[in-house]
C-alpha cells in the first residue's frame, strides 16, 4: 500500500499538471510539417501562458504585439525578424 504522503503527493501531481502544462506552437512562413501558424504575429495572438514558440527559418515581417503571458522563444535555422515599416533609429531587423 502507498503511504499517504505518496498518495496526497501524487494526487496533487495529477491536478496540477494541466497548469504546469507548455504548448509547442510552431511558426513557419513555408508552411512545413507541423506548423499551427504561419506567421509570428498570429502565433502571439494566440499566445497562452508558458507557451514554447518555435519560430522556424524564414523571414517575419510585421507589427508584433505585446502580450502579457510569460513564454519562450526558440528558433530553428536563423530566422529574421523585421518590423513591418523599417526605421532604423525605432527598430532593426533582429534575428533569433
């Protein structure tokens, strides 16, 4: 038999995870296996908190918005980043 701390422990760790839960959304401008937007303005839209963004290569140009959930964001084979109007004394391209 469990003991009741391994049984309030793991029932605790059953309710929780759901809130601990990350979702991988994948941004790809190509469209490629996988993807859940094909751009990163979208992706942030549908921004939930703790989401993990994989931002594949490509080029992302657009007015991105601001968001008040904590995520991360991960790219794959240099994608770059540029605002939709470039100035460079507001904004620069930046690559992730």
């Amino acid at each position: 038999m469990l003991s009741l701390l391994a049984r309030s422990s793991f029932f605790a760790l059953v309710l929780l995870s759901p809130a601990l839960a990350q979702r991988t959304v994948v941004v790809d401008a190509s469209n490629g296996p996988g993807t859940n937007h094909l751009t990163l303005t979208s992706a942030l839209a549908d921004l939930q908190a703790n989401d993990l963004i994989v931002l594949r290569a490509g080029t992302y140009i657009g007015s991105y918005l601001s968001t008040q959930h904590s995520f991360s964001l991960q790219g794959e084979g240099n994608p770059l980043c540029s605002p939709r109007v470039p100035n460079p004394r507001i904004a620069k391209p930046f690559d992730i």
